[in-house]
C-alpha cells in the first residue's frame, strides 16, 4: 500500500517517458541522503533476514552436530545458510523495489528519492537484482566504492556506475521536475542524528568496557 501510494504520488508510471520533463533539470540524491536510506533499509533487511537465517540456521547446525559432525562444521553450516538467506532476501527487497514503480524502497521512499537508469528508465528487475549484487564489490574496496558517491559527477557510487544507475530525487523524470530538492529534508536528518547517536552510544560503551577491563574492576 505504502509503494502504491508513493507511486501515485509521483505521478503515474515513470516508465511512461512521454510524461518526462526535457529541460534536463535533474537532481542527484547526494551521499547522505543515500546513507539515511540505506541506513533504514539495511536495518529492516537486516532484522527479517536475521530472524529467518537465525532459525534456518539453528535448525541446519543442530542437524549437523546431532548426525555427529564436527562442531565447527556445524556452526559453517549454521553461518553460511544465515549467509545464503540474506543474500537472496536482500536481492528480492532491492531488486524488487527498485524495478517496481515506485523505483524506491521504503527507505529511499520516506527520504524521497528512488533509483533510475542513467536516461530516466526504470530498471529492470534483472538489473535491479545485479544492482543489488554489485554493491558487495564496495566491499573489496573498503568502502571507497561508496564514498565515490560524495565525488562524482551525478553522484554515482562504484555500483551505479558499473549497473548504469542514478539515485535521484523521487520527482526526477517526472512531470514536475521543479518539485525536486537538493535539501536534506526532515526525514533525513532525524535518520542521521539517530544513526550518529547509535555510533556515539556503541564507542561510548566500547570505551567504558575496555575502561573497566584495565582497572581490573571485573576480577
């Protein structure tokens, strides 16, 4: 309901190219606003996959150490199946929501921008998939893959531009081309400030446990 709504908000299909605007007024979503959204995606992503590749996972690490496998192959197993689960729920949620209508998930929703080929077409469901799976090559990199975001031209990360893909303001390649924004938006900002709390909190914690260890105070 929510991805229908987004979609009738924006106006009709964006596939229907006959409705966008020629100017070629297009505004790129910048590295915090994909951070936000992501932030918020890999978070619903993460606790449905943890969930189910938890339980997966237990059931098939249970199996192996009661067949009387060795204990390590066991918990392999248990950690690849949660592996196998997550990847194959983050390429349904990514690659579904980015080749549907509305072109977003519901992170890239509540932010308002959404994915786009480099010409205004919406992705295919085959390359929204491949999108998806290209983003672990960021990991090779150390993270540079996504940095590139805050640098390039139209704001393409290692991903984008090896699918063709631009994140965009949701009214990009619309017939209101004038709607989009450049600013961060509330939605956004609350997201960072969440997100920065939770870094605070965890170094916070991080500090006071080695703390604690060095006074000696757990003996």
């Amino acid at each position: 309901a929510v991805q229908q709504a987004y979609a009738a908000q924006i106006g009709a299909d964006p596939q229907a190219r006959t409705a966008f605007a020629t100017d070629g007024y297009v505004v790129y979503a910048g590295f915090w606003k994909r951070f936000a959204a992501n932030f918020i995606d890999s978070f619903i992503v993460g606790m449905v996959s943890g969930v189910i590749g938890g339980v997966l996972g237990a059931i098939f690490g249970i199996a192996a150490f009661g067949s009387g496998a060795d204990p390590m192959a066991g918990s392999l197993v248990s950690n690849g199946v949660s592996f196998l689960v997550g990847l194959v729920l983050g390429v349904l949620y990514y690659g579904g929501f980015h080749a549907s209508a509305s072109q977003a998930t519901p992170g890239k929703m509540l932010i308002g921008i959404k994915v786009a080929r480099g010409d205004g077409d919406r992705l295919t469901p085959l390359r929204a998939g491949a999108r998806f799976l290209a983003t672990y090559i960021n990991l090779f990199t150390f993270g540079i893959g996504w940095l590139l975001a805050a640098f390039t031209e139209r704001k393409q990360a290692l991903h984008d531009v090896l699918c063709d893909t631009v994140v965009v303001d949701r009214w990009a390649y619309t017939e209101f081309p004038e709607r989009q924004t450049e600013a961060l938006g509330g939605c956004a900002i609350a997201v960072l400030v969440i997100c920065g709390l939770f870094i605070l909190g965890t170094v916070a914690a991080v500090f006071f446990f080695l703390a604690a260890l060095g006074s000696g105070s757990w003996n």
